[in-house]
C-alpha cells in the first residue's frame, strides 16, 4: 500500500511539474523563470581579486600562445588552462556565482590554472601523464569557444596513456547553476556513479543543461574525439550512459547513433514528448513543432536498438520509470523484451543491489565490444541529419520528417537491402571490413530486385551507391550532379545552422522598414545572449562588410537585417525561394506587407551551397522551453514568416503567419509531413 501511494504521489508530482511548465511553453506568460538563475552578490574585496587574477591568466595564456607557436604539441594544451580562466571570467562577467562557496572554488580553480600555466612556460606539463580525475579542454568547431571535460583514468595511464582502453560516457543531469565553476570543481573531486577497472570515464559537459542537445550533441563527439587524440580508447568498447537528464541524453545517443557504441545504459531520463510532458490537447501546438518532436524522440526510432544491446534501469518509484516503459512499449512491437533492471522501493537514485546487476551486464558486454561490421543493420529515420548505421546510409528521402527504414544484411549471394521512403542509399565498408570475397563479382539487391554487382577491394572494402528512378534502383556516381538536394549534414530545419560553425552577421546599412530594423537588432542581441547563456560559447559576430571568402567557405551565416541593410543578404535575395523586398515578402503566391512582416529560414548558401544561410534567428526554442529538457525541441521548421506587430515572447520571436519545410529540392511546397508510425 505504501510502495502504491509513493509512486502515485511521484506521478502527480511530475504530472503537476510538467503541466504548469507546458502552460508557461504554451502562454509564454511571466511564470517563466530566469535559466540560469541570477547569481549572488560577492563582496567588492573578491570581486576586485578574482578580477585581478583572471587579467592575470588572461595575460598569460596569451603569452604562452605567442611563446608556443612554433610548438604545436605544447600548443595544443592551452585549452587545458584557458577552461580555468573561462571558469571564472564567465561567473565575474555575468553574475553567475549561485552560492557563497563558490568563491572560493573560483580561487582554487586560478590557482590550478596559474599551475598548468606554469607548467606549460618550462615545457614540461605533468596533467597528460595524470591519472586519476582529471579536468581539460577543447576548441568546438561550432563557435571557436573552448569547452571543458571531465575524466575519470585508471591508474594504469600514468605508465602506458596510448594502449586502447574501453571508454564509458557519462551524461550528468540537469543542473540550472552548473556553471563552469561547478562543473570543474565536481570532476576534480566527484568519480561518479561508475568506474570500471582499466576503464576512461569522459563525463561531457554537454554545454551546461540542455539535454546533450543540438550543440550539447555535438559537444558529445568533439569531447570524445579529443579524448581519442590523447589517449588510447578501443573504439569498439564505447558505453553510452546516464542517469536522469542524463539517462534521456543516453536514450538520444543509442537510438540516434546506434552503431556508435558497444552497450548503451540509460537510467530514469525520458524517451519522447508527449507522454512525458502528460500533453492530452494538442490543438494548441503548432503542427510543425509536433513534426520536430520527431528530431530527438527515441520511441519512434526504436528499430535502430536492433542495432545495440541495452541495460536500462529505473528506480521502482520513480517517476521517470516512465521513459524505460515507453522504450519497453516501443521495442515489444518489434519482437524486443527490454531488459529493464529496477530497484525496489527506489525513487530517484540506484538501488545498491540493482546498480551492481547493471555493472555486472555492462562489463560483460563491453569486454566482447560491438562488432564494426554487423551482417545484418537496422536504421530508421525521420531527418538525414541520422542517417547512417555501420556501412548502411540512406543519402536521400522522397519526404523528410516522415519515416524512412533501410535495412540491409550480407547472404551468400551478396547483400539484399530493403526500403521504405528512400530514394537513395549507400554501402560503404571501410577498409578490412567487407565480409564478402575479393575473388568474385556479388549480387547487390534493393526490395527484392537484383539492383548491380560489386566486387570488394583488395583491401577488404566496398563503396557502392544506389539511387531511386522510376524504373527502379540503379547505381549511381557519387560525381553525377543532382543539383541542389537536402543531404545529411544541409537538411535543415533551421536549429542544425548551429550545430557547425556559425558566424552571426550584422547589417551595417539602412533597413528598409524601422520596425524590421529595430526588431532584427533586438532579435541579434537576444540569439547572442541566449547561445551564452543556453550553450556557454560566445558567438562569432562579423559586419556584413568583413565577411571574407574564407568565412564563407567554412562555416554558416546568420544574416540579420533585411536586404536593405545587409550587403550579404542583398547579394543572394534574388536566390531565395522566399522573395523579400521593400514592399513585401513573397511565399510563393503568399504576400505579406514588409513594414510588419519578415522571413526567417535556413537554405544552403548560394555563395556556398555546401554551407547554410539562416535569416534572422538563433536557435529556435526559447525561455519557455528552458523549463524543462523535453521542451527543448526545434520550434520552427525550415522557414516561417513572422508578423512583428505582435512583441516577442519567452515561446515566439513574433506571431508566426505562417511556417513549412522545403521539399526535398528546397523549394517551396504546401505539402505537409504526414504522420509517423
């Protein structure tokens, strides 16, 4: 009875939690709350000395960055240092110290900085060679800011760093102060839940509290891929793992990049949108945004799990139990019972007993390791921005955001793949992995046709690729030209512009209307502030002027301003499928008056089609949807029209007339994805 009314009284707990946070989503009214919360107030006397020694590093580490140039491989370790200064000058600069204590974390960690920094001015760092919990940095891609990761290493590094190891990910939960101060200090004094013998912990930071998210996601894979560069990790004995935000960040990760790692195994988190968030009214969310659930939900992709053994556990009380359930659902539809170990009596936490059964099953499958070249693959997808699963990638989809299956498995007359919504694939092994002999030309069959032959190198590897035409499958030639095509990595919708290298661009001229000019300018400021404050980097910001071919060459442009004020934008207006001039913006047969309204979008650049171009907005999800990981979630597909008579508020930019997806040429259609299975 009592074990009845606790789990009852956890569920309405969750249930009265995510509602008034869906009411806040849905209203965008004042019972939004500030993420992260303002800080406390530290005296004028610490103030003035942290201060002081942030200048210092400061000072320092561009010394040290002048004085190692010609040393690349003591270069390369300044961002283990600058993570200590960033640390401290974010918490000065934008009030983000949340408790008195943290002050004197914050002199601990210049202290360790002054330290390395030291070490790296006599050419001899000892850090490297460490073992045991160890703290460091990387430069991201996306925006140049240097993000710090924690690590657990076995004491075995400090004498052979190179040998491959198994490495365990672990995702942490949510923390609306865990601010870089907090981070640091936690990984410099906290192992964690798990620390398998002879094992590398990489505990991510994700990008402070956004569900391993968009760019936290891609935080994932540059952490790991910095880990790699320095020390030994056997890529077949990669676990994914988590608990809480951190257990639906693992669910993400298995089900989006299933092949990726050797066992995944969540604990608590959520799994899908709807249910989590109890939603029973969807009249009030606008199509597109239910669509977008399909991004990161991992219930509808449950199919990929044939592709990965998983250990989930729940406590037996807990409300997040539910995320598990919802997995066990989704995988018993296709013939898989979930193994689910749960601790009895337990809310929130691992049960002792059970935490051991989870360790025992985890290690007993990463010592065997994932096999890089399965027979047999399973992939589904709703966007190409998931597309591959071992040597198996469907390059094309008849319609994106509606579900796409390619499967595909090796016989002893060469390999059969089946499809449903593809329009293109490919079979890649890589070198040493094609199962089938080199001696003899191999059937290739696509639903059930005999499609090409293939033979496999010398080397052990095969390339083939295939497309879809009204007579059926046929190879084709990855120089052919298709023109203009969503493909992974240019599939939208417009929150992927910042999972890459981006540049925010700034109008140096004259808007056409004052209201666009003002709202743009407010707008720009917002999408700045918030990447700082939702992804902790600090946003590369040029004027339309000093962008250079270098810039567009390599990364995303963010162009705010209209075609008027912005010479970017001027340049490629008459390239877009959305038209905008003075007078109006012009969607297709569509007009809307330009004084009140304007475009926002993401389409490949037609100076550079291999990168975007995003028209007037940062990341689409706004204060609202901080409330809670499962809100954030793309708010607008690949373009949407914005009346902004109506202020912006914590859930939209403007009133949204109007929103769609490009079709798969990136034009313009009225069709609307259907519904997914």
């Amino acid at each position: 009875m009592r074990k009845t009314l606790l789990a009852k009284l956890a569920c309405v707990a969750l249930v009265s939690f995510c509602g008034s946070q869906l009411h806040a989503q849905r209203t965008g009214d004042g019972a939004v709350h500030r993420i992260p919360p303002a800080g406390v107030t530290i005296s004028d006397d610490d103030r003035k000395e942290l201060k002081a020694g942030v200048d210092q590093l400061g000072s320092e580490i561009d010394g040290l960055r002048d004085a190692l140039r010609r040393q690349p491989a003591l270069l390369d370790l300044l961002p283990d240092v600058q993570i200590y200064h960033n640390a401290v000058r974010y918490a000065l600069t934008y009030n983000e110290f949340f408790k008195a204590d943290e002050v004197a974390k914050a002199r601990t960690l210049l202290k360790e900085g002054f330290g390395r920094a030291a070490e790296l001015k006599d050419g001899k760092p000892t850090w490297p060679h460490a073992a045991g919990l160890v703290v460091r940095g990387y430069v991201s891609k996306i925006d140049g800011s240097v993000q710090p990761y924690g690590l657990v290493l076995p004491a075995s590094v400090a004498q052979d760093s190179e040998r491959p190891r198994r490495l365990d990910i672990w995702y942490h939960g949510r923390g609306e102060t865990l601010s870089e101060i907090n981070f640091l200090s936690d990984r410099e004094r906290n192992k964690g839940d798990f620390t398998p013998a002879d094992t590398i912990v990489l505990h991510p930071y994700g990008r402070y509290c956004n569900g391993n998210r968009f760019a936290g996601e891609v935080d994932t894979f540059e952490a790991l891929a910095s880990v790699k560069k320095r020390y030994g990790v056997d890529s077949n004995r990669i676990t994914d793992r988590g608990f809480s935000m951190g257990g639906a960040a693992c669910w993400m990760f298995a089900t989006h990049y299933a092949d990726q790692w050797a066992v995944a195994a969540p604990g608590a988190g959520f799994t899908e949108t709807i249910d989590f968030l109890h939603i029973r009214d969807l009249s009030a969310i606008p199509w597109y945004q239910q669509i977008l659930w399909r991004q990161y939900d991992s219930t509808n992709l449950a199919l990929n799990l044939l592709n990965l053994p998983v250990v989930a556990y729940s406590g037996e009380i807990d409300a997040q139990k539910q995320a598990a359930d919802r997995m066990a659902d989704a995988l018993k539809q296709i013939g898989v019972t979930l193994t689910h170990i749960i601790g009895p009596k337990t809310r929130h936490a691992y049960e002792p007993i059970a935490k051991l059964e989870v360790a025992r099953r985890v290690d007993a499958i990463a010592a065997i390791g994932r096999n890089p070249a399965p027979s047999q693959v399973h992939l589904t997808t709703y966007t190409l921005r998931y597309n591959t699963m071992y040597w198996l990638a469907i390059d094309s989809m008849e319609h994106e955001w509606e579900k796409a299956i390619a499967e595909a498995r090796v016989t002893d007359q060469g390999i059969d793949v089946t499809s449903k919504n593809v329009t293109a694939l490919s079979i890649n092994f890589g070198p040493g992995l094609c199962p089938l002999s080199e001696s003899q030309d191999w059937k290739i069959s696509v639903d059930h046709r005999p499609v090409a032959t293939a033979r496999p190198s010398s080397d052990s590897s095969l390339e083939l690729n295939l497309r879809k035409t009204a007579d059926g499958w046929e190879p084709e030639s990855r120089t052919e030209t298709q023109g203009l095509r969503k493909m992974h990595g240019l599939q939208g919708p417009i929150d992927d512009a910042f999972c890459d290298s981006f540049i925010m661009v700034k109008p140096t001229g004259q808007a056409a209307s004052e209201a666009v000019g003002q709202w743009t300018t407010t707008e720009m400021a917002h999408a700045i502030e918030h990447w700082r404050r939702q992804f902790r980097g600090e946003a590369r910001v040029k004027d339309d002027t000093a962008i250079s071919d270098a810039d567009i060459a390599s990364s995303n442009l963010i162009l705010w301003g209209d075609p008027s004020s912005n010479a970017i934008l001027k340049k490629i207006a008459d390239r877009l499928p959305i038209k905008w001039d003075s007078d109006a913006v012009r969607v297709g047969d569509k007009s809307y008056p330009a004084s009140s309204h304007l475009p926002i979008l993401i389409y490949p650049n037609p100076l550079n089609p291999k990168h975007y171009v995003v028209l007037n907005s940062g990341f689409t999800f706004r204060e609202s949807a901080y409330l809670n990981n499962a809100m954030q979630t793309p708010k607008l597909p690949d373009w949407a029209v914005v009346d902004i008579t109506s202020p912006p508020t914590s859930l939209e930019p403007g009133k949204i007339e109007d929103a769609n997806f490009f079709d798969e040429d990136w034009k313009l259609t009225t069709r609307r994805p259907g519904a997914g299975d």
